[in-house]
C-alpha cells in the first residue's frame, strides 16, 4: 500500500428491514466516513463513495460492493472505509474471510465506530473481531426470524402478501388489503376458459388467438402500465405477445374462483432458495374474494388438463431422433427450428419455427417443413458438390 498518497474509498449500505430500529441514513454513514478521512487528512469526495442501498448485508453479490473490491483487488484503492463492520456485511464467516483477504492483500480496511472505537484491519489486533461478526450475522436473523413470523401470521389469517393478480387489483379498506375484481381485465380470463373448455382449444392455439384476434394486455403488460400510473418503475421482463404458459398459468390459478391459497412455499435460509411446501401445508380461504369464474367450470378446466395430460404422457415412451435438431434456422426471423410431428393423413416427423410455436403469429409464422423432404434437398445438394 502507497503510505504517502494512499487511494481511499468510503463503503456505505443501507438495508431497511434490517435497520428499522437503528435506521442510520446513507448520509448519515458519509458524514462519519468523511470526518473521519478529514482527521486523518485524506482526500475523500462523493466520487469516491460505492453505496448499495437497501440491499442486504447476508449477501455478498452487491452492485457497488462488488465493483468497490474490484479496485480494490486490481490495485486502485488502497483502503476502505466503513461506519462499522455491519455495513460491510452480517454474514459472520464471509465477512472474517474477507478480513483476511485485506490483510493478505496489504490493504487496509477501518471501520469507524466498530469495538467502542476505530477498528484497523491493518494495525489493530482483532482478538474479539469474531465475536463482533457473529453478534452483526445473528442481528439480521433475528430479523429475518421476525419476518418470516410475522408472514407466517398473515398467511394463516388470510391477509394478502403478494401484491400482483392478474385480473384483481388489491385496495385497502380500513387498512385490510382486499382484491376487487379489475373489469377490463374480465373478459379475458373468462375467454380462456370458454375457448378451453367450451371450444376444446390448447393453451398454444387459445394464445394465438388472444394474439390475432383481440388486444388485451398480458399480465405482465398490465403491471407494467399499473407501475407507470403509480409513477413507479416496472423491473421485470415484459412479455408483448400470449404465451401458451400465460394462458396454463390462468386455467390452473384458483384465484379465479374466489379462493385464497397461502403458505405454499418459504425460503430455506436468508435470501435462500425457495422451496414449494406440501399442499396439507397450505392455508385455504373458500369466498375470500369476488370470483372471476365459478369453482364448477375450474373443476371441469382441471380435469381436462389431468385428462390431457395423461394422454400425452401415455405415449411419451416413443421417443423421437430428429436428425437436423440444432441445425436448422427460420428463413424469416432466424430463429432455431424445433423438431415436431406433423399430423396430417400421416404423423410424419418434422421442424417449425420455434419463435411461432412459443409466441404465435405475433412473434413469426408458421414454417412446417418435413424432415424426409429435406433429405430429399440434401441428397439433390450433396451430388453437385
């Protein structure tokens, strides 16, 4: 490390769930990291700060964190500055290792306010460091125990957690969240029954049809204009064409018959993987809400699809070999080429745009080709070369 001019950088993060009870602001963690460099006559701007805010110490795959030990690791700062080791992360083990990478490196890492005083990686003997990062990693389970507690009790007793329907808009009355039917979005869903159950439609030709012949919003379309009135940003991917997975995820979602299912999945540990839970698990409320659809035609659109499905997986031993899988293209929007059975007089085997068969005639269009026919042009190719 450059002892004469040395390069500094001031690490903040904030995350709200953690520190409702000893909220300390972004600011707030600046103005002490800044006093401190001044005692100490370093030169330390706003540029020279990486701020994660509201992300969670647990983890270490933080924007600003991850680009901060970038430069850090490549020889362009030489020390770190922190209000305490918390903010570094509440992960005891990762953060002790951590620790020892600074120290390893020959850089420096000082947490203002940590041990009753200033903690110098460098200079400093860390005896008791451990008992610190533990205390900073049960903190936030402590936390997260809470959390998952108080979920837990509103999962029991009905009260809404997730915030998305597609069809139903959630509106607090007298500070309970309850879901209103949404009347634009009505007729959709109860046109996909219909064509399910009425018409004998697949989830793939009910897409298409939802995307020649009407215009409604898919759902991930109406959260985004929802998140656009509300002035608020929509971070997830949205999808302008139906799906026939849009359309299976409606005709199996019992939402639209008034019910209410929670607790059907929790997350093993701290920004873990989320597991699905048993149905016996699952806390039903019959009548919750208004109903889209009535549990008669649900039941029926079920058994259907069990009905569909065991026939598909009845013939599922025939396996099909497509000789060119992966090495055809759609002349039109080049896309790959899927392998399928086209059904006319005779089952033969052969390719189609992938793009259509996921998004329709919105995305492409259909391009059957039969697989002996384009033995026949390679064949016809092969003897001119």
């Amino acid at each position: 490390m450059n002892k004469n001019k040395p390069k500094i950088a001031g690490y903040c993060r904030l995350s709200r769930d953690e520190d409702k009870e000893n909220f300390i602001s972004i600011e707030e963690q600046k103005r002490i990291i800044k006093d401190y460099a001044k005692s100490r006559n370093w030169n330390l701007t706003d540029d020279d700060f990486y701020i994660d805010d509201n992300v969670s110490g647990y983890t270490f795959t933080r924007p600003a964190f991850s680009k901060m030990m970038e430069k850090v690791q490549g020889g362009e700062i030489d020390v770190v500055i922190v209000k305490d080791l918390s903010r570094i992360g509440r992960h005891n083990g990762r953060v002790l290792v951590l620790i020892d990478e600074f120290k390893n490196m020959q850089k420096n890492l000082i947490a203002v306010s940590e041990m009753g005083g200033t903690y110098d990686v460098l200079n400093d003997r860390d005896d008791i460091i451990g008992i610190t990062t533990w205390f900073n990693e049960r903190y936030v389970k402590e936390c997260s125990k809470k959390t998952r507690d108080h979920m837990y009790s509103k999962q029991k007793s009905g009260r809404l957690i997730m915030g998305n329907y597609y069809g139903y808009e959630k509106v607090f009355k007298d500070d309970i969240p309850m879901l209103y039917v949404v009347d634009e979005i009505r007729p959709v869903i109860e046109l996909i029954f219909k064509l399910y159950l009425e018409d004998g439609y697949g989830f793939q030709k009910i897409s298409e049809i939802l995307n020649t012949k009407y215009n409604f919003p898919t759902p991930s379309e109406y959260y985004r204009m929802k998140h656009l009135e509300r002035g608020r940003i929509y971070k997830h991917k949205v999808q302008e064409a139906w799906t026939k997975d849009m359309v299976s995820n409606i005709l199996k979602n019992k939402i639209y018959t008034g019910t209410l299912i929670t607790h059907k999945e929790r997350s093993i540990n701290i920004r873990g993987k989320i597991v699905k839970l048993p149905k016996e698990e699952h806390f039903i409320f019959e009548n919750h809400h208004e109903a889209i659809i009535s549990k008669e035609m649900f039941k029926l659109a079920q058994e259907l699809r069990n009905k569909k499905y065991k026939q598909n997986t009845s013939g599922a031993k025939t396996k099909h070999n497509y000789i060119f899988s992966g090495m055809c293209v759609c002349n039109e929007c080049g896309s790959g080429m899927s392998g399928v059975i086209i059904k006319r007089k005779v089952r033969e085997k052969g390719y189609d745009c992938s793009r259509y068969r996921q998004y329709s005639t919105k995305a492409c269009n259909c391009h059957e080709i039969k697989e002996k026919d384009i033995l026949i042009h390679l064949k016809e190719f092969l003897k001119f070369t």
